[in-house]
C-alpha cells in the first residue's frame, strides 16, 4: 500500500486560534495516479484537510509527507483549484491559465503557448483575450482547472471546485475532467460535498466523520471508467451501491 | 445605435435646460434683487470675460496652482507610499492608524492658523494646507485598497509558488491601484479647498487675493466671477479625473 502512496497523512490534528478543533488524528495514504475524494457533512475540516495538504495552512499536530518529503509550504509538485476560482479580475484569459508558470519565471512566449494548448483542452477557444467577469462559473473554473494543468504539477489538489457551478454545468464538467485525467498520469485530491459527485469521480472516497473530522472509512467504488459511457456509469451498480453505501457512512452524522 | 444616439442627444438637451434653469434663477435672484452685494449670472460672466481679456484670472491661476500642485504632488508619492506601507506592514498600521482616523474626521482647516504660526506666510505653508487637507483621504484610500485584497487571490498567489514579493506586485498593488487613484481624485478635491483656504487665510495671493480684492472695493461681480472660476476649475478638474478612473478600471475589472 504505501509503496505506490504519494501523499502520506500522519496523525494531522487542526485547532485553530479560536479553539475550535476541526481535525484530530488523521491518518491516510493517497495512491499515486489515482483521483481519491475526501467526503464527509459539512464543517468536518475537509477543506481545512486539503489547505494543509497544499501547504497553506499549517498543521496543529503531525505532518504530510509528499512523494516521501515532509510539507513545508506549497510545492511545485502540488497544484491548487479553488472554490471561488481565484482568478485575477484584470487579467485575461490566457495571463489567468499562464500564471502559475508566470510566477515561476517561464518566458512569455513559452507560457502562453503552454496556455493556448490547454485553452483548448478545456474548451475556451475563442475566449483567450476575454475577462472573468465576461465568463460563466463554469468556464471560470476552468480556467482555474487550466491553470493548475498548466504548472504540470504530478499532484492536483481541487477544492469543491463544482460547487459553485448549476447542476447541468456539473455533470458535463465531471465527465470532461475525467476526459481530461484519462490521459495524464495526476494524482487528484477531490473535495466535495455531493455524494454522488463522489461516487461518479472516485477511484477512492475518503469518508470523514463530523468535527473533529477524522477518518471514518474507506470506498472504493468499483466502477469501470474506461470502457463505459458517463451515462453507464451512473447506472453502473456499483457506482449505485457506493452511493448507498456513503450514504449509510453519513447518514449517522447528520 | 440610432437609439443610444438619441438618448444621447436626450441627455445633453437636459443638461443645457438644467444649466439655463439654474443661471435663470441666478439672474433673476440678482435682479430681484437679494443683496446688492449679490450680482446676477449675466454681469458676472461679463465680469469673468473681462478678467479673462485683461490677463488678471490667468495670473491669479498661474500663482494658485503653485501650492496645490506642489502639496498634491508630495502627498501622492509620501500619503500614498506611506497608505501602501500601512497596509502592509502590521506593526506600521499599528501605530499610525488610529492617527489617520482621527485626521480624516478632524476639520483639518483649522489647523492652518497653526502651520502659519510655525512656516509664516510664504509658499511652504501654502504647500502645507494643501498636504494637510489632502494627504488623509490619499493615505486612507491606498491603505484600505491595499487591505482589501481578497484572501483567497493571496492564497492562491502562494498556492502557485508566489513570493511575498509577487504577491505584493502581482496581486495587491493591482488590486489597489482603483482604490488608490480614488484617494488621489479625492485627495485634489481636497486640495482645491485647501488651497483657497490658504489663499484667503495666510497671504492673499491668487485667486485667493482676487476673491479679497475685489470683495473689499466692492467689485461684487469680479469677485463672483472669481469665485465662479474656482468652481469651475475644480469641478471640471475632478470630474475628468473621475472619467478617466472609470476608463482605467472598469468596475468589472477593478475588483475592489
């Protein structure tokens, strides 16, 4: 097991200045390569968990070790996807996706040609010179997901990143993210809310329980992605029976 | 088009009918009239053409601006500078905030006397009440522009590998800089008060001595005309400047 692991939790606990205890006692390792969820009710510390996995924020007690080196700070081998996007409002599309390489130092040319490529993976052709606020959530964040291909990062961090995206966006994004993944060797830690956006990403769910948040159990939803169609999986059985199976898990916390 | 065209058109017909309803009343409260010190709209602007023709206005301007852009000059580079410092540095903001707040609700004129008092009657103090007036609102501006960069935009900036530096350059300054050209549009404004004040108050010079001049022999429509000019200056002044900014940052863009 932790041969193949790329991200190692060692007893990580989180009390934060006002005394409130957000997460005791975590212990997990993340495979390599393989998209792993961490789902769990709300307030359980899992945007807190994934913060400290990227280095923003620090541990109160034990450490992360990544590709076997304990975590200082953010890393070139990790890349972040916020909730709120965090794109620059006075930057265009193209300078937004190239940004991470821009504060990296790669020479212009190089970056936006970088970033051309992605704009058309991602699906915003036509839209390189336009502003955030000219674009919807669901291209926003794409742009946050290009930005954080472009930096070419073995480990992909995404905070909620659907979650402020309307329920049809939703489902077409998950599908072209896993279109997206399919051919790149990443290693995803998923945050999210929705059970069925669990079962339908996972190669593995990471079920923690309520605050203090700590591992409560491991799914693996046994689901085919390579050969069958966005609409078979969800009437996969197994993706059904991981979807009752996480909600048994969570149903006992709210 | 032909439709903004015309709402166009439609604006720019209200607002010579509002300019011709408030120079109506001016003219017709001169007549009336309310004081005989009060000159209507007509003799005034006669009185302006006048001090334009005979060179007296220009001159009066060319020693007014001296002060006003001298003070705002040194208040954008130290006010704004010192903002910009305070919002980043902890232990800066620490110690000088409370100063600034209670300066931007002082009536800063009325310590005008004072810096005559200690700089006398020449240039310097007129720099000073300018600086005086303006440098509050430029350092408050710049200061809360720069504390208002949102969180997750630092965040991320480290996220990718940002530098304490480049999150300064790349995310907070730009981030700012609306907030802080509102401060120095502002800031002027304050200055033009600043600087009439100081004309009135330490020296007669300028406008300052137009105003007093022509008070004191009883040239009431000179000295409207002088007062008009002032307004007129400041106003178009402020104005341009707030177009610009809006040209410059987009509310879309400036994210502020």
């Amino acid at each position: 097991m932790s041969a193949d692991a790329i991200v190692e939790l060692k007893g990580i606990g989180k009390t934060y200045e006002t005394g409130v205890e957000a997460l005791r006692e975590v212990n997990h390792s993340f495979p390599a390569g393989k998209l792993s969820t961490l789902l769990g009710p709300s307030g359980c510390g899992k945007t807190t968990l994934l913060k400290i996995i990227g280095g923003l924020i620090p541990a109160t007690t034990g450490e992360v070790l990544v590709e076997g080196k304990r975590v200082e700070g953010p890393g070139a081998e990790r890349a972040f996807v916020f909730q709120d996007f965090a794109l620059l409002p006075w930057a265009t599309v193209l300078r937004n996706i190239a940004f991470g390489l821009e504060l990296r130092g790669v020479p212009k040319e190089e970056r936006f040609e970088i970033a051309r490529k992605l704009i058309g993976e991602v699906g915003l052709v036509g839209f390189e010179s336009s502003y955030p606020h000219q674009l919807s959530g669901g291209m926003r964040q794409r742009v946050g997901l290009a930005r954080a291909l472009a930096v070419d990062a073995n480990i992909i961090l995404m905070d909620e990143p659907f979650s402020s995206v309307d329920e049809q966006t939703r489902r077409k994004f998950q599908e072209e993210l896993l279109d997206l993944l399919r051919h790149r060797q990443k290693t995803v830690i998923f945050v999210t809310h929705s059970i069925e956006e669990a079962a339908y990403l996972s190669d593995r769910i990471v079920l923690l329980s309520a605050r203090p948040g700590t591992v409560s159990q491991i799914i693996q939803p046994n689901v085919d992605r390579s050969s069958e169609s966005p609409d078979e999986i969800r009437r996969d059985k197994n993706y059904l029976d991981a979807v009752d199976q996480i909600w048994q898990v969570l149903k006992k916390y709210l | 088009m032909s439709n903004s065209h015309r709402t166009g058109d439609r604006r720019i017909l209200w607002l010579l009918l509002s300019f011709l309803f408030a120079f109506g009343l001016w003219e017709a409260a001169g007549r009336w009239p309310i004081s005989v010190a009060f000159s209507p709209f007509s003799q005034t602007f006669l009185a302006m053409v006048r001090m334009v023709a005979n060179g007296s206005l220009l001159k009066a301007y060319a020693s007014t601006v001296q002060p006003l852009i001298i003070g705002f000059i040194i208040c954008g580079i130290v006010g704004g500078g010192f903002g910009i410092w305070m919002g980043l540095s902890r232990t800066t903001e620490w110690f000088s905030l409370p100063f600034f707040i209670i300066l931007q609700a002082a009536p800063m004129a009325a310590v005008i006397p004072l810096v005559t008092y200690i700089y006398g009657i020449g240039l310097t103090s007129k720099v000073l009440a300018v600086a005086v007036l303006a440098a509050p609102v430029i350092v408050m501006n710049s200061y809360k522009g720069i504390r208002n960069t949102p969180p997750s935009l630092i965040q991320m900036c480290r996220a990718f590998l940002g530098t304490r530096t480049q999150v300064v350059v790349k995310i907070i300054l730009p981030h700012a800089a609306a907030m802080i050209f509102t401060g120095l549009r502002l800031g002027l404004a304050m200055g033009f008060i600043g600087v009439v004040i100081a004309e009135l108050l330490i020296t007669p010079t300028g406008i300052g001595d137009l105003i007093s001049y022509h008070s004191s022999v009883a040239d009431f429509p000179e000295m409207f005309a002088a007062v008009a000019s002032i307004v007129l200056i400041a106003a178009v002044t402020i104005h341009g400047l707030e177009r610009l900014e809006r040209r410059l940052f987009p509310p879309e863009v400036r994210g502020s």
